[in-house]
C-alpha cells in the first residue's frame, strides 16, 4: 500500500435527517498505515462539507427542509461549531467558498434557491445571506417539477456557475464589487432532461456529470457541446451520476454512478481535437450508492451512503485499485481528504 498520511472529514445524513450517521466524523490515517475514528461532532444531516482556502474553517450544509448551514474549527482532533444560520432555501445539497475566500455559496435542492454569504475575516458568516430564486421546470414530471440547485462552482472568470437539475440549465452569477448579481446573459440551457449535477472545469473545458440520463457531457468556454459519454457501461441499472472530479494532473476524470455502483475512470484528451473522453477503467465502489468521493495523493475515498462506509482505494496509473480497507460510518454522503 502507499505510504503517506491523511485526515479525512467525512459527513452524511443522521436519523433527523432520514439517516443513521453521528454528524462529522474525523478521521485519521498514522504512521502505522490505518485509519482511525479520532472524533464525532453532533450535526444535523450535515450532507456536504467544504474547506476554507486558507483558514481552518470547516462548512456543513445541513440538509434539511428548513435548511441550515454552519462553520465549525477544522480541528483535527474535533470540530467545535463557530456560527451558523440559515441556508437561504430548503434542504441546501452543497456550497462552495471561492478562492480569495470571500464568499460562501450555498445550493438548496428543495427549492432551487442559490444562496451566497459574504465571509470576514476569520472565515464566518457575515449578515444574512443574499437569495437567488429561480423557476422553471424539465421533462421528467417526477424530478424536474421544479428548480432544484445541486452545485456551485467558482469559474476561473469570475463567474459563479450552479447546475441546476430541475431545469437542466447551468444558471451564472457575476461577482462584482457591489455584490453578486445574475449574469446578463442568463442561464446556459443543457440538453432537456439530462439533469446535470456535479461539474468541473478542466483545461479549457466543463465536464458536466448528468444525474438523470447517466453521461458526462463535455462542453467548450462558450458552453457549445463537444461530447456526451456513457458514465458506466454497466447494463441492466439505471445510473444516477453523482459526482465528479479530476485528478490532479488533469489527466484523468472520475464519475461516481450510483446503481451501477462504481467509479468510471477517463482519460482526458488534448483541448482541440480528438475524443476529449476516452473510458479506460470502471471499477467497483466497494459498497452501494457511491454518493461522492475525495482524492489524496495516492488515494481514493469513496462515500458509500446505502451501505454505511467509506472505502478506500489506491490509484496505480489514475486507476483506483480496491485496498480492501473500509470504515463502517453511517450515511455517509461526502468526505474531505487532507494530507497531514
């Protein structure tokens, strides 16, 4: 196995919140190469979790219909609740904090509402947080009835990008010196009834994971279409795409698909020609319903949140190769890896 160390933070759903998990879990890889539970935070359906850029300040959404969001001490022995508030919507899925670490962006799934919190400078949250409704719906009755936030992601432009399942756009948001605002050019309008959820920008491109029909889409700056690729080429059960993210080198993009219950692994072509996704690997989850998944350095956590653990995973040439290693948490649905 690699040698190296590592702090994983690891959330997920609690009985308030339909799960069985004990809120913030901390957990640490030693010098002796195993991990171990070193705290347990009482939060409520603390169902996403992001890092400050630059301070020890740890975010939970909490997902719940009167939805909240909150900042703990990112202590590596135990994170101590700092502030919180409300959400800005109901049952919030994610948030994001920029790069200069000014703001805090939170996604309500419940009711599509983005949410956006200035922070001060110790990394809490400052005033009320500014809305953004949205309406509008997709083809699927049963998922797309109405807007439904899933992620924000901070672009390299200055733009704030959310993807929104329920009406299959990915809406934008300016970041100007007097606040956020809607772009003038609007939402960008994805293929009915893909359901896009999770997204990265990588070299000059967005790849969009799309929950409801199961691809990875990759698009241009100018959100023209290149592709659309199969995340799993398991048959016989549907796939809800659930997250993405690219290897540090950029070489590679992982996608998480639940039902076939496995990590697709891709190799990433050259901006400008050829295929820009060629599959090269598909590999087991080691549970069921791989929610997310965290990368550190050599390795691969991934969140299994139907059967109660996360499994990890070593990558030899971008392919995670199962350890055989797993730690029993209930409901997880999203870990941070740092190496420590």
């Amino acid at each position: 196995m690699t040698s190296g160390r590592e702090l994983l933070y690891i959330g997920g759903y609690t009985p308030d919140t339909g799960g069985t998990g004990p809120g913030l879990t901390v957990v640490r890889r030693g010098a002796d190469d195993t991990l171990e539970v070193v705290a347990e935070t009482p939060a409520s359906g603390p169902s996403f979790l992001a890092l400050h850029p630059r301070l020890p300040v740890l975010y939970a959404a909490l997902e719940r219909e009167e939805g909240g969001v909150a900042a703990y001490s990112a202590d590596p022995e135990g994170p101590v609740l700092l502030a919180d508030g409300a959400s800005g919507g109901s049952y919030p899925c994610h948030l994001a904090v920029d790069p200069a670490g000014a703001w805090l962006a939170v996604t309500n799934y419940g009711d599509g509402t983005l949410a956006l919190y200035r922070l001060g400078d110790t990394g809490l949250l400052t005033g009320r947080p500014v809305p953004f409704h949205h309406e509008g719906h997709g083809p699927d009755p049963a998922r797309q009835a109405e807007p439904h936030a899933h992620q924000a992601v901070f672009g390299p432009d200055g733009v704030l990008y959310v993807t929104d399942l329920g009406t299959d756009e990915v809406r934008r948001y300016v970041l100007g010196a007097a606040g956020p605002a809607p772009h003038p050019e609007g939402p960008v309008r994805l293929k009915p009834g893909s359901g896009p959820r999770h997204m990265v920008h990588l070299g000059g491109r967005w790849f969009v994971g799309c929950e409801l029909d199961g691809t990875v889409a990759v698009y241009d700056e100018e959100w023209r279409e290149l592709a659309r690729t199969p995340a799993s080429h398991r048959t016989g059960v549907p796939n809800q795409v659930s997250h993405v993210q690219a290897s540090g080198d950029g070489r590679h993009l992982y996608v998480a698909n639940r039902g076939p219950d496995t990590i697709g692994v891709f190799a990433v072509g050259p901006a400008g020609g050829g295929d820009p996704l060629t599959q090269v690997a598909e590999v087991g989850s080691g549970g069921l319903w791989p929610r997310h998944f965290a990368l550190a350095g050599e390795r691969m956590y991934v969140a299994n949140q139907r059967s109660d653990d996360v499994a990890a995973f070593v990558l030899r040439e971008g392919v995670p190769v199962p350890t055989g290693e797993s730690l029993a948490i209930g409901s997880p649905s999203c870990v941070l890896a740092l190496p420590i």
